[in-house]
C-alpha cells in the first residue's frame, strides 16, 4: 500500500513539473558588467537546486570533518568502559569459581579503570552501580580471604557510593544485606541487627531480609523476636509447611526450656498459637517443664487434654515416643496431688483402658493412677496386665516396681521378690 502511494504521489509531482516547465517561456537576465547572460527559468531554478544540493553536501562533508575528533574520543571511551565491563565480569566470574584472590584483582581493576573514565569526564550513565558493585565484589573476596580490613574499607566505599544522590535505592539495600551475611558468618548478631534496622521499613520485610533478621535473632538469644520472624516467613511460604512446622516447634521448645517459674513458663504458652499449642511435642515439654518448676499440675494436665484426646482418636499417628512421655508426664504428675481434677483424669485413664484393653500404655497410667488413690486391687490387676505387654523399658520397671510394693503391703514375700526380680532385669 505504501509503495502504491509513492507511487500515485511521484506521478502526481512529475505532472505538475510538466505543466509548470512545459509552457514556461520566460528568461532570467544576468548581468555580469560588462557581460550580460539570459537564462530561461528552468535552468536557473534547475542551477539553483543544484546549487543547494552542493552547499548541502559540502556543508556535512565539513561537519563530519569536524566530528572526527570527538568520534574518536567516544570511541576510545566505549573502548575503556567495555574494558572494565570485562573485568568486573571476569571479577564475578572469578569469584563465582571460588579463586577469591583473582576476582579481587580483577575488581580492583575495574574500579581503576572506573575512576579514570570519571576523571577525563566519561563516566557512563550507571557509573554509581558499577563503582558500587566493583567495591562489593572486592569487600566479598576479602570477606572470604579472612581479609576483615580491606573488607570493611570497601564496604564502606560502597555504602557512600549508594548513598549518593542518583543512585538506585536497591544498591544501598543490597549492601547492607550484604553487611547483615557477614556479621552472621562473624558471630557478630548485634551486628547484623543493627545493619538490618538501617533498611526502609518495606526492605526490612522481604524474605531475604527475615531469613537473615531470623538467624540474627537466633545467634543472640532473643527466641521471641526469632519466633515472630519465623512464623512471618511461613506465612510468606518461605519454607515447605514441614520446614517451617519443625523450625516454629524448635523455637518453642527453646521458649519453653528458658522459663525460671511457672509464671513465665504460662507467658510463654499463651503466647503461643492455638495450632502450636496442640503440638505434642511442645505440649509434653511444657507439661514437663512444669513440673519441674513446681508448677499447677492441674495446669499441666490441661495443657496435655488435647494432646490425650488426638492419642485416643488417632493412635497409629501418634509414635511410641510420645505415648511414653505422655504416660511419664501423667503418672508424675498424679503422684504429687489429690486434687478434684484427678478425679476427672482417673475416669479418663479408666475409660480409655477399658476401651482399649489391649494398649499397655494406657492399662499401665489407669494401674498407676488407682495406686496413687489407694485403690489397690484394681492397680494390682492392671498393672499385672500392663506389665507383660509393655515395651518401654522404663515403664515396664516401673511397673514391676509398683507390683513389687503391692506384694509386700500385702504380705506375700514370693510375689514380691518375683516382682523386684523383673523390674531388676527391665
């Protein structure tokens, strides 16, 4: 279609040339004293377009004379930026191959051939990120060198470089990212905390930032802190469900290892998710903890309530590990109190025996649990149940130790030593 249109527009033009130069009988007169030269009008507009056309031409012809100099100039500073291109992509290359001494050379080499371009006045455009990045690759080599003051010189370099106006706000981010990683291989998790608040309030929140903020807060004790970020960066898909289930249950069980009172110990719990709450692993743990401190074991018994309830709905999810804590945690903690809440818990360990009369485990806590009450003839049965069936070494002892207690209380002597003599052999 576009040639077609040249085409009618050519045509069109040639017929108006005709018209105006067919017919056109006039002359042009020059006067050159003492000469006179007559021209028709045609080719005195002809000589003046061809006139024009020449001046034109000469006129670039000299421009382009003129732009020689500069050309080259140009030339020799794409030449010269190309160069340090090459090198700081040799740098990379170098160092991305672990031979940390060449890359620092060759960053080095960059940045000299850098700052000579700025000196005759042909910094390109993105000066700022190449002297930022050459600084950076220098500070890193030496970071892997063991080469801490030639680090940090760099990395302050870079930092002011970033800092400067024109610069990219994802440079200055960058490096202190950066910082944040060395500090951590450093041991220094002050260190990198406080790299860390120096970034705007959106950077601090990118998942490479609370991967770095999360092994910060672990470095330095401050599990809640740790517990925040890790639960933010789940909730980000930072890690497999899995990953981040195992890394929230380590940090809580951390929380909870920490408490010094019964106090703390139910600040940490409530400060908990629901979901977390119902890990048996760290509901076990607390319950213990509890314990330990002295604690409500009413309290702890609670906190174990949803634990015993998915033992009892799911058995085959819940492993032999825990159904042995589980049963270590109720029976301490029954041994201690009397008070109406056991009675509770008695009915419950009762009921699920029954239900299930072919789990040791739970025959063991009833039988543990009617001794602690002085119901003995019922303890003496399941506990003579439990005792051949259990596969716990621990509470299979335990269990003839109590059977062996039984007999003496009632005078049989051959039942007792019997029994001493199991729980002796495990």
């Amino acid at each position: 279609m576009r040639a077609a249109l040249w085409l009618v527009g050519l045509f069109a033009a040639a017929v108006a040339l005709a018209l105006f130069a067919g017919d056109n009988e006039g002359t042009v007169t020059v006067f050159w004293p003492p000469h006179r030269v007559d021209l028709s009008v045609n080719l005195a507009l002809l000589l003046l377009v061809g006139l024009f056309v020449l001046l034109h031409l000469a006129l670039r012809a000299l421009s382009a004379v003129f732009e020689l100099p500069r050309q080259a100039r140009r030339w020799r500073a794409q030449q010269r930026e190309r160069a340090t291109h090459a090198m700081l992509l040799d740098a990379f290359t170098q160092f991305s191959a672990g031979r940390f001494l060449r890359a620092r050379k060759a960053a080095e080499g960059a940045l000299a051939r850098e700052q000579a371009l700025q000196g005759a006045g042909d910094a390109p455009p993105h000066a700022l990120a190449l002297r930022t990045l050459a600084h950076m690759t220098v500070a890193e080599s030496a970071h892997a060198l063991q080469d801490q003051a030639t680090r940090d010189a760099h990395f302050d370099q870079a930092l002011d470089t970033a800092a400067s106006r024109g610069a990219a706000a994802e440079l200055r981010e960058g490096v202190l990212l950066r910082a944040t990683r060395w500090s951590l291989h450093d041991h220094d998790p002050a260190g990198a905390l406080a790299r860390l608040d120096e970034l705007p309030t959106g950077a601090n929140r990118r998942t490479a930032a609370l991967r770095l903020k999360l092994k910060a807060a672990r470095q330095s004790g401050r599990i809640h802190e740790a517990m925040d970020t890790a639960r933010l960066l789940a909730k980000h898909r930072a890690f497999a469900p899995d990953a981040a289930r195992s890394l929230v249950r380590t940090l809580a069980a951390e929380l909870i290892g920490q408490a010094h009172d019964a106090g703390q110990l139910q600040a940490v719990w409530d400060s908990l998710d629901p979901a977390e709450r119902t890990m048996p692993e760290l509901a076990l743990r607390a319950a213990q903890r509890m314990q330990v401190l002295g604690g409500d074991g009413a309290v702890a018994r609670q906190w174990l309530k949803p634990v015993w309830d998915e033992m009892l709905a799911l058995p085959e999810s819940f492993s032999d590990t825990h159904r042995t804590r589980l049963a270590r945690v109720l029976e301490a903690g029954m041994a201690t109190t009397s008070e109406p809440s056991d009675q509770a818990w008695l009915g419950r360990l009762e009921a699920a025996a029954q239900a299930n009369p072919r789990d040791a485990t739970l025959q063991y806590l009833a039988g543990m649990a009617c001794l602690h009450r002085g119901l003995w003839g019922r303890a003496q049965m399941l506990l003579t149940q439990a005792a051949r069936n259990l596969e716990d070494e621990g509470l299979r002892r335990q269990a003839w130790r109590a059977l062996a207690e039984l007999a003496e209380q009632r005078g049989d002597a051959g039942a007792a030593a019997d029994a001493w003599k199991r729980a002796a052999l495990g």
